[in-house]
C-alpha cells in the first residue's frame, strides 16, 4: 500500500507573479506549504532570473495543467546587443562581441522572420534532454551539447521600446516549448550584433494574467490562514481552451465512474476534446461522441 499525502485536499489555482532568483519548483514548494496542499504543480517553468506568471495548480486542478502548458503564453523582454554568452543570458559567460548596432527599422524588419511557425534550437543550458541527462548538466561539466531544433508557433513578435543602443525591449506571444534566450540569440545572430536576454517577464499565461497574480510576500503573509484560500481560482479556468458541455446528474455521475456520460445537445464535432460541468463545476474531460463525453481525466465531485 502507497504511503498516503501528507496536506489537505485542497483543489484550485493560484497565480503567482514569481520574482527573480527563485526556482519555478520552489515557488511551487513554498506554495504547497502555505496552503498545506497535498498535491501542487506548475504550468510552465520560469528560469530562476526571469519573473512573472507562474501559475500553480492544486490537487484537482493539476489535472488541467497540460492544457494551461500547451496554451500560449507572452513575455516582454529585454536584449542586450553586441554579446553572446554561453547560456543565452546576462548569468552566462560572455563568448563573443560585437560593435555593430542594428537600427530600430533593421530589428523591426527582422522580427517578422520569428513569427508563424518556425524551427528553433533550445540553449544549451536548458532541460532538454541528451540521452537521458539534461542539457544544462552536460554543458556545466564541459560537454559541447548539440541539441537538434525543434518546431515552435510564434503568434507573436513585436518592438517596444529601444532604451538605448545597446538594448531593446520586446513582446513575444509563443506556443509550447519556446524558448525567449533562444530568440534572443538567433535575432542577434540575423542581425549580426550578437545578443542575449539580459531580463524577461512573463506577461500572461494561457488564461490567466498578471492581474490574477499574488506575490509570494502576500503567500508568505497569509500562510497557513482561510484568506489565502479564498485567493485560489477555480479549476475550470484550467480548461478555458476546451469547449464545455453540460450535462445531468445522471450523466456526472456515469463519467466520474469512468464511463461515458450524455451531454447537452453541442456543436462540437464528433471525436473531438472537451469538458463536461454539472452545475458550473467541471466533471471530466474526454471526447465527445454521438451525444456522449467519453472521460479520460475524471474530477472528484
């Protein structure tokens, strides 16, 4: 018999505006602690230097997380032009220079060619993973890590600001797996300059924005006390990029025993994934077929 969850069965979200010098996984431990949750995760993981939307999942609710993971999210950005290091931002070491500095025209020019879908290469200080080790792991102990591109959606790629020469502040909105550093790297290498991140922010994450955010000073504050639980969002945002179809008790019932349940009447084609609620609260997700939902994550009532 497995050993049984120390914590409180607690289910929701709870978005948090990370600063920086913090682990993503250790927000979610300080998280976890002050809400004495048995089960916590994130939607997405901020490099220690970066800030922002970190959204947090408890109990129930991190069965939605893959959702919240695949949606898109945005960061306005800072880079530094005219050095590349290591790591592809301002904690690396720098490897190369560059006096050259592109105008704001030429940078805006070139941003249109990160947009839509591209191919990108990740850092090689980053989590991928080379033959079962991290990327980041290899190239610390002095290993010259080749990582193979992947596919990444731009939906978005726009200037905002140049504070000086040797800086300019952008705003990107991307689908899964995209790496900011990496843009940085590859527009200073378009452009010729070199470059590197040197702060980013992530601004919205999927359906949830800075607005919904706490500070950890607000968790620290609260820790352990009824006001940080009425913070928590509801698990339903989790699935704000599926349709939702109502259905009876009968029909709730029918799914959260794993069998397929009858929905309300939906323009939702056949075979395609959504929700069923009960009431506003959410019951399973699964595929819709003929009038049913067949479950494949089912939610405790």
């Amino acid at each position: 018999m497995g050993r049984r969850k120390k914590g409180r069965d607690i289910s929701g979200w709870l978005v948090v505006d990370k600063p920086a010098g913090i682990s993503s996984n250790n927000v979610v431990g300080k998280i976890r602690w002050a809400l004495n949750a048995n089960k916590a995760g994130h939607a997405g993981t901020l490099d220690p230097d970066a800030t922002g939307i970190l959204a947090i999942a408890l109990g129930e609710a991190t069965k939605t997380v893959p959702y919240v993971t695949d949606a898109l999210k945005a960061y306005d950005f800072t880079i530094r032009l005219g050095e590349a290091t290591n790591t592809d931002d301002a904690e690396g070491e720098v490897t190369d220079t560059s006096d050259l500095r592109p105008g704001d025209d030429e940078i805006i020019a070139a941003l249109t060619g990160f947009t839509g879908d591209i191919m990108q290469v990740p850092p090689k200080f980053s989590a991928v993973k080379v033959d079962g080790q991290r990327a980041y792991k290899l190239s610390r102990s002095g290993e010259d890590v080749e990582l193979e591109a992947r596919p990444l959606y731009v939906d978005d790629l726009s200037f905002i600001s140049r504070p000086d020469p040797d800086h300019v502040t952008l705003h990107m909105a991307c689908g899964k797996g995209g790496y900011v550093r990496a843009i940085a790297r590859d527009l200073g290498a378009t452009l010729g300059c070199l470059g590197h991140v040197r702060d980013l922010r992530r601004v919205w994450s999927g359906p949830f924005e800075l607005s919904d955010a706490v500070t950890l000073e607000q968790v620290e504050a609260l820790a352990k006390q009824p006001e940080l639980d009425n913070m928590l969002l509801p698990l339903e945002l989790g699935l704000a990029d599926l349709p939702e179809l109502p259905t009876t008790a009968e029909g709730a019932a029918k799914m959260r025993n794993g069998n397929p349940g009858m929905v309300l009447a939906s323009d939702v084609a056949y075979g395609d994934e959504a929700w069923a609620s009960f009431e506003g609260q959410a019951v399973a997700v699964g595929r819709y077929k003929g009038g049913e939902l067949h479950p494949s994550r089912v939610f405790k009532a």
